[in-house]
C-alpha cells in the first residue's frame, strides 16, 4: 500500500476520534516527520509515515532522535493497523 493511502486512512481515524490533524512541514529543518496529531485531551502525536517495509532515512533517524530527546511522542507507521494504534493509545 502506498504511503499517502495509509496516511490518509490513518488521519480519517484520527478525525473520527476527535483529532486534529496538520501537515507539518519545517522551513529549513528537513526530515521532520509528515503529521502532527492532537489528541483531544491536549496529547500531541508527531507520525512519519512510511510504505511497508521501507525504513527512515539516516536524516530522520537523526531529527526522531532530537524529538524522542525532548520527550515528544514520534513514531514512524507503515501500516493502517500500526497507525491506528498509535491513535488509539493517545485517544
């Protein structure tokens, strides 16, 4: 499955479950992960996604790194079911 359907499919979830969902993108940072889920108790989720079986580039490796390094919830998801877990434990 590409990676834009299961970010697609992922985002509805978290729609229907009360989140609000950007795009982020980074003027002058690259390798920023592709979303940023708000929970609605105020939890925020950084998701890169990712087609099955790819892996994150050594530079997003490096920038989940900084962001695990200052307690950010970051998590790369290949799949609809992985996606909605992750959803699921911040709903």
């Amino acid at each position: 499955m590409l990676e834009k359907h299961i970010e697609e499919k992922v985002g509805d979830y978290a729609k229907a479950k009360g989140f609000l969902t950007y795009k982020f993108t980074s003027p002058g940072r690259r390798a920023v992960p592709d979303r940023i889920y708000v929970s609605p108790t105020g939890k925020i989720v950084f998701i890169e996604f990712k087609q099955k079986g790819k892996v994150l580039t050594p530079a997003q490796e490096r920038e989940h790194f900084r962001l695990k390094d200052h307690n950010v919830n970051v998590f790369m998801v290949d799949s609809i079911e992985k996606g909605m877990a992750v959803v699921d434990s911040f709903a």
